[in-house]
C-alpha cells in the first residue's frame, strides 16, 4: 500500500515596506488590461455602496441587515476578480462569465468562510450597539444623531471608544480574509486553514500588512466622495490587488517546485 501523499508546504514570505504599492501596480496592470471586465464589477461595488448609503439615510435600523446582506455577497464578487488576475497569470485569457462562476466549485469552503466574517460582522454591531447604550440613554439614534454625536466635540470619549471597538472588528475581518479568499481559490484548501494561513500572514508581517490595511482604508474612503462613484475604479483595483498580495505572501513548496512570484 502506497504512503498517502504530502500535502504541499507552504512558507510565508518576509516582506518589505514597498510590498503593498507593488500589489497595487500589479492590480491596476490587470485592471487596464481588462476594463470590461473590470467595469462590471465596480458597476455592481457601486449599487452595493448605494443601497448600503440609502437605507443608512432613511431606515439606519436595517443598516447591519443590508451590511451582512453586501458581506455575503462582497466574497463571491472578489473571487471573480481574482480568477481574472490568476489566468492572467497563467497566460489564459480572462473571460467575465467564468469569474462569475469559478466560487462553484469552492462553495463549501467559501460558505463556511463568509459564516465566519458575518459572525464577525454580526458581533461588532453588537458591540456598536452596546457603545451607543452606553454613551446615550435615548435609544438608537438616528444616522443624523450619530453624525452629531461624532463631530461633537463633548463626545470625544465616545468616538474614542466607538472607532478602539470597530477597529478591533475590522481588524479581525482583515486578517481572517486578507489572503484565505484567494488562497481557496488558487488551492482548493479549507476555510478554516485559509483563515489561519491569513493569521499567520498578519502576524508575521504585522506593520506591512497594517500599512496595506491603512492604503485599502484610504482607497475606499476616497472612492466613496462623492455618492461611492469612486468604486467603479477603486472597487476592482483593490480585488486585483488583494490577489497578488496572497501571491507575494504566501509561496507554495510542492512537485511542482515554489509557486511563480507575480
């Protein structure tokens, strides 16, 4: 009886400062040499970003349901962009109705990954909810009440309190997600081994991977001003971006020899 086969190994990459604005080059070769492709799925960041905006502005009480419906849907967008960016890649030509379709055969390791980020995402509107309960008395306030209360400057305790909470959520979802997305993608692997590989990319590399976070967070700030037009670029930008960052931190050790650098 043969000896059942190794599984291949994998190393995580020490990486240099320059690293995310490498990422980001790469991203924005694939985005130019695949506009069409790329323009469909800003189109659909974008209505993403709209519905999310609206229902903040008239019924903020459906804003964490309309934030875990975009988290569900957010993933399987991302896939997409990164089965452009990996065919590139390889030397094949891109076609947008198999990036559409390429999660098919992953679901059961996207599903349980997108359980975990809701999980997350559920618990930091709890804990939203319990910092307004205990800064304000009156209840839920309204998105204008929130606003006052940010630029308020007699509550600066409380918008100190509010962004330590939302940072250590995003943070959590940053990590997790960051690279085991693409690494399904590329390896077919589990969820939980992709979450834990993302971990380990984080901690072994903590201030570049914050200084890659911090230029996401600038992007997308930015592509929201004015009404999220921003994210018909931005939006694609960034998900080519995030493949090649799984690629330039993750190199795979197999039969095949270590994995290609983009």
């Amino acid at each position: 009886m043969p000896p059942p086969a190794e599984a291949p190994t994998k190393e995580i990459v020490s990486l240099s400062w320059s690293e995310p604005f490498r990422w980001l080059a790469l991203g924005w070769r694939d985005l130019m040499a695949e506009k069409g492709i790329g323009l469909f799925y800003g189109v659909c960041f974008f209505l993403m970003a709209l519905v999310l905006g609206a229902v903040l502005r008239g019924k903020p009480e459906y804003a964490i349901s309309i934030a875990s419906g975009c988290l569900l849907v957010g993933p399987f967008l991302a896939m997409g962009l990164y089965e452009v960016s990996r065919r590139r890649e390889l030397g094949m030509a891109p076609e947008l109705g198999l990036s559409l379709t390429c999660w098919d055969s992953h679901l059961p390791s996207m599903s349980m990954l997108v359980l975990v980020l809701m999980v997350l995402e559920l618990l930091w509107g709890r804990a939203s909810l319990v910092v307004f309960a205990v800064f304000f008395n009156t209840g839920m306030p309204s998105t204008t009440g929130v606003i006052e209360a940010i630029f308020n400057p007699q509550n600066w305790e409380f918008l100190v309190v509010y962004l330590l909470v939302g940072g250590v959520f995003a943070g959590l979802v940053y990590a997790t997600s960051v690279v085991s997305i693409p690494m399904i993608l590329d390896r077919d692997t589990d969820a939980i081994s992709a979450a834990i590989t993302s971990l380990q990319v984080v901690i072994e590399n903590t201030f570049v991977m914050l200084l890659g976070g911090a230029l996401l967070t600038a992007l997308v700030a930015v592509a929201l001003i004015p009404y999220g037009i921003g994210l018909l670029v931005v939006g694609p930008w960034l998900g080519h971006a995030s493949w090649h960052a799984y690629r330039g931190c993750v190199r795979w050790l197999d039969h095949k020899g270590p994995s290609v650098a983009c």
